[in-house]
C-alpha cells in the first residue's frame, strides 16, 4: 500500500474488510432518497447510484435487472433485507 502510516494503512485495512456492510447502508439510505425523491431527475440519479452499488455487492446480473426496470423502493427494500443476512456485520 503506496506511503501511508501504519494507522493510515489500518484504517484502509478496516474499511475494506467492511466494504460490503458499508455498500449496504448507502443502499439503505438510496431507499429513503428514493422514496422522498420529489422530481423524476432525482430518481434517474438515485437509480444509478443503486446500479453501481449494487455492482460493487457483486450481485447476479437478473437480480440488478429486475430492481432496476421495476423501479420500486419497496422491492429494493426486500432484496437488501436478504443482503443484510449474506453479508452479516463484523
């Protein structure tokens, strides 16, 4: 890892040993956005944020899909329940 310090180099450490939980938050958060999103431009973002988050979780490609042309908070909101248990917090 480049010139960091060592507290640097845990922190770094630290952050990706959690990645996954993390992802998982801000996708928690994209929920609430979303549902409070008032102009279908916010929407359009949030949805691509969803997109690429849920490409660094790695999840199968007919899932994302799925959420993605749906375009429901709800069905976000029930696949990230079943996340929550595949990536349990450390």
């Amino acid at each position: 890892m480049g010139d960091y310090t060592p507290y640097q180099k845990k922190v770094i450490e630290r952050y990706y040993d959690r990645k996954e939980e993390i992802v998982i938050a801000n996708l928690s958060e994209l929920v609430t956005e979303l549902y409070l999103a008032d102009t279908e431009k916010k929407r359009d973002r949030l949805w691509d944020r969803v997109k690429t988050a849920m490409g660094h979780l790695k999840i199968k490609e007919s899932i994302a899909t799925h959420i993605l042309t749906q375009r429901k908070p709800e069905i976000l909101a029930s696949h990230i329940k079943d996340w929550m248990k595949q990536f349990p917090a450390k």
